[in-house]
C-alpha cells in the first residue's frame, strides 16, 4: 500500500500545496475574508446583545422583537453561504484541475481514505493561517466599527467592548462550519473517482461528470448568442452556483452601502423631537415640574408659534424601584389586559393586585390629533368634539403584543386616589414596530383639563414642545434655556440634535464602509473566481475553436454574450434580495432613516456596473492574454 504512514501523507501534501501556491494563496484569503465577516457579525451582534439586556435593566430598553433576531440570523446566513460558495468553488475547481493526478494516486495503490488525508491536510494547513488571520482581523474591526457607531449612543455606556471571547468562538465555529460543508463534496469527488475516469476527465466537464450533452440540428445553433446559451444551459449547476455566489456577495454589499447611503439625519430628528424645542423633566415630580409661569414666557418670545405643555399625573412613593407614576387600580374588564403588557420604563404592573404603575397625561384635542400620526390606530377613530367632554381615553398599547383584551368602545373604571373614575376607550395604539418615533403619550391619555380635576396639585407639566420660525430654533433654544435656568431639565432643539447624530453619522458611515468594502472585495473575488477559472478550463475549448475557423472577435462576443447570462440570471436574484437586505438595514443600524428608494437604486445600479465589467469586459481582457501568451498548439495540448 502506498503512503504507509503519516510522514509519507505530509510529504505528498507539501508537493503538492507548492504546486500551486497562487491558488493557497486566494484560498486563504477566501477563508480569512469569510471569517472576517463572521467576526465583525458575531462581535457586533454580542456586544449590541448585551447593551440590550443591560438597558432593559435599568428600563431604557426593551428585548429583541422575533423580527430583529430573524433579520441577525439572515445576515449570518448570507454571510456563511456567501463563503461557503467561494470556498467551495475554489477546492472544487482545484480537485478538478488536479483530478488526473487523484487518477494516478489511486492506480499506483493509494487508497481513498489516504486521498481524503491528503486534502485534509491541506485544508488543515491553509485554514490555520487564514482563520486565525480572519479572527483577529474581524475582531479588531468589529471593536472600530462597534465604536464609530456606538460612542454616541446611550447603549455605548452599558456594554464591555472587551469581550472578544465570545465574538471569536462563534466566528471559527462558523467558519469551521462553512469549510467543512464547502470541501465535503469536493474531497468526495477526488477520493471516490476511478482511475479510468480520471483519465477519461475532460476539464470543460468542470461540475459534473454526467452531463449529456445534446446534438443540435439546423443552422440556429451555429449563431454566436444561440452558442453563448448552449454554453449556458449545459452545465445547469454550474451556472446556478455561479449565480447563487455572485447574488449572495451582491446582497452583502447591497446591505452594506445602502446602510450608510440610507442614514438620514433630518429623518431621525424628526423621529426624535415632536416640536423645533423640546423641553422635559427625567421625572415629573412636584418638585421638579415645569413653571407655568416660565411657560408664558416663552410663548412671548419672538419667533415663537406655537408652546404645546403636557400635563401628567404623579404620586409620590417610597421604596425600590423609585416611581413617581400614580397607582391605578383596574376593574375585572381591564386585568385581560394589562397582564400581558410588557413592563417598561413608564408601567410596572402588579395584576395580583389588580394595579398598575403607569403614565397617565393630558392633552388638548388639537395636540393630540398631531401625536396621532406617529402611532398606529389599532382600534377606534378620534373624535375630536367627544374627546373634549373628559369620558374619554387614548389606551397606549406600546410594544405589547395584546389580542384578547380591551376593544375601542369599552368602558373601564380605574381607582385613582381613592376614588373611582369610569372612561369609555376611544382609540387603541401602538407604538410602530419598525423605527423609534417619540410621542408625549402616556399608558393612558386623557383630556389636559381632566388630568387636571384628578390629580389637582399633583398634575404636574412634564414636558413642552415650542413651535418656532424655522430660522429662529437656535435662538430660541438658547433663549429658553435662559429663561428656565435649570440643570435638570433635558433642552434641546432639532437643530442641535442634528449636530449630535451628524457625528454619530460620520462614525456609522465610517464603519459600515468598512463593511461594504469588505463585502465588495468578496463580491468582486467570487466573480473573479468563477470568470478566470473558466476561462483557464476552457483554453483547450477556444483553441478548437479557433482552430475550426472561428475569428478571434468571435470568441470575444462568444464571452460577451455569456457574461450578458450570467448578468441577467444574477439580477433575477439580486433585485429581491437587495430589496429584503435594504429592509432589513434599519434594524441594524441607529439612524437609519427607514427604506431608502434612491439609497437601494444606487447602490443595485453600482453593483450592475461591477458585474457588467467583471463579467463581460473582462472575460475579453483575459482572453486576449491567453491567446498572446501561448499558440493554438501550446493550448490544443493542454489536457
């Protein structure tokens, strides 16, 4: 038996890694590349993760929704598959190369399972340098980019930008897992074929060795672009990898660019703040509450609208955790449903005593018929002139996910300060799913004069936002800031807001054009790999052809309209995907601006340029070295 022992495997293995140290070469970078990706993933997801859990300790955020942790999973996926097809083609491609020599292993004596310790070995070998590589790569860019995005934001002070551990073992477990699952068919086809038919192995046969190829009558077959199809069509599963990979790498860059093209800082402001000046107390109590008085003076300010106030009702208690929110006893009709509301930072809920802690304010109906068009209307319709009678109420649902509870048109009664008051609900709400958009309202809205008459001296004004001439904010911010004269009160303006995020912009553009150029630099080798290796499969083709009488810018066209296949079957793909990828951005992403049209166009539109060039221009290019570097003979030999 051949290769008796281990010392003999390693020796064959070396020979056979300097053979070809081109292709070791763009093996390793194929698999740092991928886990490099994984890591960025893994790190980002792991320490956004942990922020998460941290803020919902202290009530500042709320857990993942199935929808986010879906949208995390999609993109690992792509990432892994997007490596997977790279490092796939490439072994593939090597084994196939190489096939003949597997051919001669076997008739010399060498066994399959020593063929499959040869490719292990150098699997092995290759994969000790790039992922290590790609781990320690991933994680330091993934530490940049966590704090280019996250230095100004408030999960920035709950999480260990430290933890590297994790991040790393999910990476080269990942990584691991994608190479095992890339070389498993390629090891299966060299160590499995029969010296006969690795003799019999003819290149252009590159995927598959049962593909039955079909006579075709009449003079349709002889045109260029009926020859280009043929060429296309039969080798089906090489063609769908080819297309698979490079829609896969696409929808990574795809992702990416359309990240940082979709932040939008006049959206997110927006979002943010209800009125140009937002002014507002941490926790309404008596004594931090918002003068009246004050409140006069700036509605006399020049340049000033418009000064909407927020009245909330507050009972002051003792204990842990510290709240300010009234006690609301509940009737039977609301427990339903309250007790499948989420806790949060403006509810806690004792449904054993039939009590809730939460926010109740008061509106007029005029400001409320503006809060209404940044929530969704679950259930109900406002009336404005009912609203002014004080029976009414706005029940805010937020994030809780409620199906068998209070409907519009019911009525509840609620114990407050000993007292029993009977509401009929108008409308139902809830906070939009996709994006953050603040709103003044509380776990229940009631009209601001009601609020009033219930809680007398301790209804409090919690918050206020100032409408203002559009080139008067920031003069009438600092003006307000004088006028009030307190350190405890949150003042900001549209316009200074805009400032923050547009750093907090620059920090995630910087990061994610990290990303997107990563995710390009394995579009652009995955479309590389599968354009050169066929080329290179295919001299002896072109040779045959050139032969028979074919011109040479008859080959070139032959490539052109082939590239012009692998174009139109890649944006089948790219389109959809591109377009789930630009949706799933902002969940990602701090101040993404929502589905961005233009972002998604401009970027599918630079992904089509880099696909037409790599794949119909290049071809050409490459072509023409081959045919300048060696004669039709040199490459009519070439098995």
């Amino acid at each position: 038996m051949l290769l008796n022992n281990n010392n003999g495997i390693k020796v064959l293995t070396k020979k056979i890694m300097n053979s070809d140290k081109k292709r070791n070469l763009y093996t390793v970078i194929s698999i740092a590349l991928t886990s490099i990706l994984l890591s960025i993933v893994s790190y980002i997801g792991v320490v956004f993760y942990e922020g998460s859990k941290a803020l919902i300790k202290v009530d500042k955020a709320r857990s993942f929704s199935i929808l986010e942790m879906y949208s995390f999973a999609f993109l690992i996926f792509i990432v892994m598959f997007s490596g997977y097809l790279i490092i796939y083609n490439i072994f593939y491609i090597s084994i196939v190369k190489d096939i003949r020599f597997y051919g001669q292993l076997k008739t010399i004596g060498c066994t399959k399972k020593q063929i499959e310790k040869i490719i292990s070995f150098i699997v092995i070998k290759i994969s000790l340098i790039g992922i290590p590589i790609g781990v320690i790569l991933g994680l330091v860019l993934g530490r940049l980019i966590g704090n280019m995005i996250l230095k100004e934001t408030i999960i920035g002070e709950y999480i260990n930008l430290n933890n590297y551990l994790i991040p790393a073992i999910i990476s080269i477990l990942f990584t691991y897992l994608t190479l095992y699952r890339s070389i498993k068919k390629p090891v299966k086809l060299a160590s499995e074929i029969s010296p006969i038919e690795a003799i019999k192995y003819n290149s252009t046969d590159i995927i598959s060795f049962n593909n039955k190829k079909k006579t075709r009558k009449g003079t349709k077959g002889g045109k260029i672009k009926n020859m280009a199809y043929a060429n296309i069509v039969k080798n089906k599963k090489k063609v769908a990898l080819s297309v698979v990979s490079i829609a896969l790498s696409s929808t990574l860059f795809i992702f990416a660019l359309v990240s940082g093209l979709g932040l939008d800082v006049d959206e997110h402001s927006k979002r943010y703040n209800i009125g140009d000046v937002s002014v507002s107390a941490e926790l309404s109590t008596l004594e931090n509450k918002i003068d009246e008085e004050k409140i006069k003076e700036i509605e006399n300010l020049n340049g000033v609208k418009q000064v909407e106030s927020v009245y909330e009702g507050t009972e002051m208690k003792s204990g842990m955790p510290f709240s300010t929110y009234p006690t609301l006893k509940l009737s039977e009709e609301a427990i339903k449903e309250f007790e499948n509301y989420i806790e949060s930072y403006d509810m806690r809920k004792d449904i054993k005593n039939k009590a809730i802690e939460a926010s109740v304010k008061g509106f007029n109906e005029e400001e409320i018929e503006k809060q209404l068009k940044r929530v969704k209307i679950v259930d109900g319709k406002f009336d404005k002139e009912k609203f002014k009678s004080g029976q009414y109420l706005i029940l805010n649902r937020g994030m809780s996910e409620v199906t068998n509870g209070l409907k519009a048109g019911d009525k509840i009664t609620i114990e407050i300060n000993n007292k029993k008051e009977e509401f009929e609900i108008m409308t139902i709400i809830k906070d939009y799913d996709e994006n953050y958009i603040k709103t003044n309202f509380g776990i229940l809205t009631l009209e601001k004069e009601r609020v009033k008459e219930i809680f007398k001296d301790k209804a409090v004004i919690s918050s206020i936002d100032i409408f203002t001439d559009k080139t008067k904010i920031r003069s009438v911010e600092e003006e307000v800031k004088s006028i009030l004269n307190r350190q405890d009160l949150n003042i900001k303006s549209k316009e200074s807001f805009k400032d923050g995020v547009s750093s907090l912009k620059t920090g995630i553009i910087s990061g994610v054009s990290i990303g997107a150029l990563i995710f390009g630099v394995i579009a652009i080798l995955n479309i590389l790999n599968i354009i050169t290796s066929d080329l290179l499969t295919r001299k002896r083709e072109f040779a045959m052809l050139e032969a028979i009488g074919m011109q040479f810018k008859n080959q070139k066209k032959l490539l052109t309209y082939e590239g012009a296949y692998y174009v139109l079957f890649s944006f089948i793909l790219i389109i959809p995907l591109g377009l789930i990828a630009s949706l799933i951005a902002p969940k990602f992403i701090p101040i993404y601006g929502g589905f961005n049209l233009l972002a998604y166009l401009i970027s599918v539109l630079i992904v089509i340029f880099i696909i037409i060039l790599l794949t119909m221009v290049l071809p050409r290019i490459l072509l023409k070295g081959i045919k300048d570097k060696e004669s039709v003979v040199e490459r009519l030999k070439e098995e």
